[in-house]
C-alpha cells in the first residue's frame, strides 16, 4: 500500500508534465499557426496597398502623360500657328516686294523715256542756239568771242562804277552819323541800370525740388510746356540753371498765374496737359478773387466808400501792374494820399481830392482793345459810374490831356507829379518796354478769327491762337501774313518779330 502511494504521487506528476508538456507544444503550435496566418495577412495587405500604390502611381503617370501630350500639342498649335502668320508675313512682303519692283522697273522706264526725250531736246536746243549764234556774229560783225569780251569790259566799269558810288555814299553817311552813333552809345551804357530794371520786372523765376522737375516740366516731345505757354500766354525759359525755370512775360497777371500754377503742379507731381488746363483755370479764378481783394483793401485803407464791382477789379488790377517800375497801385494809393494832405492844407474837398486820384490812372486796370489812352479810358469809365464831374476832369487832365476846371484836379496832377519824381520811384524803360508788346497783341486782335494773342520772348515773338471753326489752315497762313506786314506798317521795334499762329482742333465728349 505504501508503494502505491508513492507510485500514484509520481504517474501523477509525470502524467501532469506531460500534459503540460503536451499544452505548451500544442500552444505554441496555436502561435506559430496564428503568427503565419498573421504574416501571410500582412503580405496580402501589404501585396493589396501595393497594388493600390501601383495603381495609383500607374494613374498619375497616364495622368502627366496626357498632360505633357495637351501642353505639347498645345505648344505645337502654337508654334504651327506663329509659323502660319510668319508664313503670311512672308508672303505679303513677298507681294509688297514685288508691287514695289513692278513700281520701280515702270518708272526706271518712264525715266528713260523722259530721258531719251531730254537728249532730243537738248539736240534741238543745240542746233537752234549754234544757229542763232551764227546768225548774231553775221549781223553783228563781231565774233563770240570779242561779244564776251566787250560785254565783261562794260560789265567791270558799270561794276567799278557803282562800287566807288556806295564808297563815296558809306563815307558821308558816316561822316554824318558819327557823332549821332557816338551819343546813342552813350546813352544805351548810361541805360543799362534801367534795362535790368525791365528784367526784373517782366521775369519771375521758379524754384524747383531738383533738375528732374526740367524734364517733368517739359513733358514728352514738349506737350506740357507748350500747353502751359498756351494757356497762360507767357514764355518758359528752362535753361542750366540749377533748380529753378524763368517765367518771362511783359503782363504780370499772366506771369503771376503761370507762376502759382506751375508751383501748384510741382507740389501736386501730376504734370499733364489736362492737368496743367486744370491747374490753370483755378488758378486764374484765384487771382481774380486777389485782384477783387487788393481793391478792396485799398478803398479800406483810404475810407473810400460807394465804389462799384467793376472798379475795384480794375483798382484791383493795378496791384499787378507797372509804370515805369513803380506799382501802379500803390502809387495810385500814395497820390491820394497826398492829395488828400494838400487838399485839407488849402481848403480844397478833401474826400473829393482823394477819390479823383486813386481813380486817376483806373484806366491802366480796365481790359480794353480801345486805340485810346488810360486817361481817356479812365474818364469813360469813372462817367459811367456816375462819378462827380471835377473827378471825372482830374482823371483826363491828370495828364495835360484835357485843362484842369477845378482845383482838385489840379491837386490831383500835382500829387501824381510828386509821387513819380521823388528819388527812385519810377525809370521809363519798363513802361516803353510794355507799351511795345501791348500794341503787338493789339494788333494781332484787330484781325477776325483771333482768339488769344500773346506777346513773348521780349517781344521776339507774337503767338496767336485763332478759331479753327473760323479759320482753315490756308487762311491761317495768310492770317500770319497779314499781321506781319501790318506790324511792318504801323509799329516800330528793334529786330526781327516771330509771328506764330495756332490753330488745333479740340473734340470733347462726355460719358454719361
């Protein structure tokens, strides 16, 4: 009994190895089994995402192969497109060529045609000549030769002649005009202060940010400077100065408005003609108001009431001009004042005395063609105004054009004398200077079809613009005609007068 309970214990334990053996070999068999199954799993996935790889790399290969073959069809289009319209270039110069060669062998043709004509001609021509050249030397007695001869020997004396004539007229017109030549020379170096005077006054320059703005200025092929002298009516001077252009013009409203107006596009940067036109326009409604201003201030200063609209603008203009390089204005201002002081030392109509002569050169401010002279002008318009008669006579006689009837007007004359002659307040250049360029754009304006003329480069040119509705481009031509014989005819000046007419044509239309 005791040996079985030992044998039993141990047939136990070998049984339960063995079972146990026999589990962990039938489960890792279990493993093995499940790990091939795994891997042939992700075999299969990895075969099927390889396919599905392929697949889709094999897509996207058809895909840039169809791509490539449109752009490259694409491209051969275009290419068989260019060559086509190259090919029709060709040919159409091909074709030009030949009309061109047809053209040039017909008139290589028609040439020796003409010249084959010419040679007969010139044989004609030939024979007659020989023929009357026998014919001359028959009646004549005399050979051609000897003819030439005794013709270059009257020749040179009637040369000889008339040489020694014009010597002995240049010798007496010299003799005479020497001492004459002498004094003008003088005169024209003792006037050389008062010519810069003129320079100053008739020229303002215009400071520029740097050289570029020249070119800016000046615009493609010269379409902004010339619209700007257009409109304004001045002349622009760009030359080497650094930074800065030169408006030079005789009237200085028109010099002042090309001034702001160019320092306006300077600052703004856009510089084109429409602009420049723009820039123009509100800038010469400015000066208006200015002009309008300036009248105004000086009827304050001076306590003069119940002046009309029209005449403070023409006061107003006065502001911008000059007479014999003294504003007219100012000075126009200080004669009444010192009228007034002599009208109040004498017992005269002080109020009277001061009204008559800040009006007393009005006539210089008034926008007038009239042949008359700004006392006469000025004596129109103060009568139209309705002013006092002893105003209206010391407006025409302030200057001996008409006889003074009442003291005021002669304290009028006397203040005007006093302001002009006190030291350094007037030369008289400038005034003759203005006197010469207004008479040219006088001039230019008598003729119909004239719009705008201005007188520029010192007087050196008169430009005019006309109508082109009223004026084609042949009566344009003889317009320039016409006003250069007249200015021939009835005016005096130094040198040589460009008269330039523009005429354009300006085709507006709005979109609505």
């Amino acid at each position: 009994m005791e040996l079985w309970y030992i044998i039993l214990p141990l047939a136990g334990l070998v049984l339960g190895w063995i079972l146990g053996w026999t589990i962990r070999w039938l489960y890792a068999r279990y493993q093995v089994k499940a790990s091939e199954q795994e891997a042939v799993r992700i075999k299969q996935d990895a075969i099927k995402e390889a396919e599905a790889k392929k697949k889709e790399i094999l897509l996207e290969a058809k895909d840039q192969i169809i791509r490539d073959k449109n752009q490259q069809e694409r491209e051969t289009r275009e290419r068989r497109a260019e060559l086509q319209r190259y090919e029709r270039r060709v040919v159409q110069k091909e074709e030009s060529i030949d009309k061109k060669t047809s053209q040039i062998e017909k008139m290589e043709q028609m040439l020796a045609e003409r010249e084959r004509t010419f040679r007969v001609r010139e044989l004609v021509l030939e024979k007659e000549e020989e023929r009357y050249r026998l014919e001359l030397e028959r009646i004549s007695g005399l050979s051609s030769e000897t003819a030439k001869a005794l013709i270059i020997q009257n020749l040179e004396h009637e040369a000889r002649h008339d040489a020694q004539a014009l010597i002995n007229k240049i010798e007496n017109e010299a003799a005479v005009a020497g001492e004459k030549k002498a004094r003008d020379i003088l005169l024209a170096t003792m006037q050389r202060i008062a010519a810069d005077v003129t320079g100053e006054v008739t020229v303002t320059s215009v400071t520029l940010p740097n050289d570029e703005m020249k070119g800016r200025i000046i615009g493609r092929e010269g379409r902004n400077i010339r619209a700007l002298e257009t409109l304004t009516g001045v002349d622009i001077i760009i030359d080497d100065t650094p930074e800065a252009v030169v408006i030079s013009c005789f009237d200085p409203v028109r010099r002042e408005i090309a001034k702001v107006a160019m320092e306006r596009l300077i600052m703004d940067g856009r510089i084109h003609p429409a602009r420049i036109e723009e820039i123009v326009a509100k800038v010469s409604r400015e000066i208006s108001q200015k002009i309008f201003e300036e009248g105004e201030r000086v009827l304050f200063d001076l306590g003069i009431h119940n002046i009309k609209q029209d005449s403070i603008r023409a006061l107003g203009r006065l502001y911008f001009r000059t007479s014999y390089g003294q504003n007219v204005l100012y000075h126009s201002k200080e004669v009444a004042i010192i009228a007034g002081v002599l009208a109040a030392e004498i017992g005269a109509n002080r109020e009277l005395a001061k009204r008559a002569a800040l009006l007393h050169d009005i006539g210089k401010g008034v926008e007038s063609d009239s042949d008359l002279n700004h006392a006469e002008i000025g004596m129109d318009m103060a009568r139209k105004m309705g002013e006092d008669p002893r105003i209206i006579n010391a407006i025409g006689s302030h200057h001996n054009d008409i006889e003074p009837t009442c003291i005021e007007s002669v304290i009028v004359q006397v203040a005007d004398a006093i302001s002009a002659s006190r030291p350094g307040a007037r030369r008289e250049t400038i005034d003759n200077y203005i006197k010469r360029l207004e008479n040219l754009e006088n001039v230019a304006s008598s003729f119909d079809g004239v719009e705008k003329a201005y007188a520029i480069q010192a007087g050196r040119e008169l430009r005019i613009i006309v109508d082109q509705h009223a004026l084609n481009d042949e009566q344009s031509r003889t317009l320039a005609k016409q006003i250069a014989r007249k200015i021939e005819t009835d005016l005096r000046y130094p040198g040589r007068i460009k008269v330039t007419i523009i005429r354009e044509t300006r085709i507006i239309e709005y979109a609505r």
